[in-house]
C-alpha cells in the first residue's frame, strides 16, 4: 500500500532482479490488479512487475473525480515513489487509454506501450438506447447487465476458470467505480494523443473481441506510428485471462525487443529526437493558449 493525497493505493509487484524497465500493469473497467496474475507470475523472473489498483478499484480508495488523466498521475506516482521508472506500460481496455495518456505525461521514461483490446474512442451509442436503459430500474439494469457481460466479454470457448474470474472482478467492483469507468470510456477521445506518440508499440485484440472489435484495434494501429498488430483470433475481450500464454509470450518478446532498439545508438538518439520534439509541440501549444 501506498498512500497519496491521504488515500490508500494498492500494488502488486515482485523484483525479478533483471536490468530494464520496469513492467507496468494498468486494469481495465471494473477490474484490479489481480486479473493480471498469469503475466505477472510468467514475467517476474524476465522483470521487475507491477500492477496498481487504480483509484476506486481493488482495494484502493476512490479519490478525486475519475478520469483517464487522474488514473495516469496516479500511476506515474506509483511508480516513482517505488523508484520503478523507466517503464514499459501494458494496458488493457480501459487501462490502455490510461497507458496512452500516461506516456505522453512521461515521455521520457515510458519506453514502450503493449495495448490489449484497446481504441483510440468507442463509437458513439443510439439516444434510443440509452434511454431505454436509463428508464429501466436499477436492480433490474444490474441485473441485465452481469446477465449479458459475459457473453460480452468472453469469446465462446473461454475457459470457465477465466470467466470465473473475470465476473468475479466484475461483482465485486464498486458500482460507482464501475459507472464512473463506463462513462469515461464512452466520452474519452484518444486520436490526437495516440497520433502523437513515437514510442515502440504492441497492439494486441482478441479476433471475437465484441466490446472494442478487431476493427477498433486496427484504426489504433493505423493512428499510432510504426505500432505493431497481433490478433488473438479465438479470444474475447478479456484474452489477456482467455490466452495467457499467448499474451505472456507476446509481451516477453516485444519487452526483448523494444529494451534492445533503445539500447542501440540510433534507438538512443530516436528516442531523444522524440522527447525534444514533445517537448518543443508542448511549448507551442502552452504559447498559442498565452
């Protein structure tokens, strides 16, 4: 535990005692840090891990008002009060707009991005739908809500060991996190920070991936510079428990090969031009709003 601003945060991380970055791991909706467990228990002994309760989720405590910006700060805080950085940052779904957003606030120190089942923004949903749903009675909304997650979630041959997980995530989330989470998945809108970023980049989505579709995962792929795409074609949403050797094998490799271009010469200066030219975008735009 730590505490921030008078309130608790919650970690998981293990020192693999290997050089590197540190491996970063930030939840999606409704989740915690411990949906990680099979990465986190595959890559401690490649990494030092760590996986953070964002705030309201887990056993960490809700603070300010949630938002992808808030999430971000707290994880970059997390991270240099254990003295973590630099880090390669694995999000999932919601938690890989937090990682977007958390490396364009540390340009410098987030050396590379694996996103799983992530978009840049959903698309938007009918009026009609949305108050149809608001007109029904809370219980009855939650519900019809755990009664459709999991197909939602899970592709139809997950295993029943992952949904039990993933549903167990999901019932003991707080329901104001959970809400707060939803909403801001739905009015987030990452294309310009995705089209930023020059930072080494996995994209991977489950080919039955019913909440951000392959197609979502693909638009990523095309905003973001030199990214990488992998498709997990027999999983859900929630692949990272659906396939986790798959997963863990693909952020091994691409942890390997990102560490090796920084070290590089050309890496090393690709990644300084990188950061001067935030840097310099950042001053302009803080000048146009002088």
């Amino acid at each position: 535990m730590l505490t921030l601003d008078g309130r608790r945060v919650s970690y998981v991380c293990a020192d693999g005692g290997q050089s590197g970055p540190t491996l970063v791991f930030l939840h999606g909706s409704g989740m915690s840090a411990r949906y990680w467990s099979a990465q986190l228990h595959a890559l401690a002994c490649t990494a030092r891990v760590l996986a953070v309760d964002l705030p309201g989720h887990g056993e960490s405590e809700a603070g300010a008002t949630p938002s992808l910006a808030r999430y971000a700060d707290v994880t970059a805080r997390v991270i240099g009060a254990l003295g973590a950085w630099p880090a390669l940052v694995i999000g999932h779904s919601l938690g890989g707009a937090v990682a977007i957003a958390l490396a364009t606030q540390r340009v410098a120190d987030v050396h590379g991005l694996v996103l799983l089942s992530t978009c840049a923004r959903l698309p938007a949903v009918a009026t009609s739908v949305q108050w149809l749903w608001g007109s029904i009675p809370a219980p009855l909304r939650r519900v019809l809500f755990f009664h459709s997650a999991k197909d939602l979630l899970f592709a139809a041959g997950a295993s029943p060991a992952a949904v039990a997980l993933g549903m167990q995530e999901l019932r003991t989330c707080r329901a104001e996190t959970l809400a707060a989470d939803v909403a801001i998945a739905r009015g987030m809108d990452m294309r310009v920070a995705a089209a930023a970023l020059r930072v080494p980049t996995l994209i991977l989505c489950g080919g039955r991936d019913r909440v951000t579709p392959p197609a979502l995962s693909r638009h990523l792929h095309a905003t973001i510079a030199g990214s990488q795409l992998q498709m997990v074609e027999d999983a859900g949403h929630m692949l990272l428990i659906e396939a986790p050797e798959l997963v863990n094998r693909a952020i091994a490799e691409f942890a390997a090969s990102a560490s090796q271009r920084r070290s590089s010469p050309g890496g090393a200066v690709a990644a300084s031009s990188t950061g001067w030219r935030h840097a310099l975008r950042r001053l302009a735009a803080l000048v146009q709003r002088r």
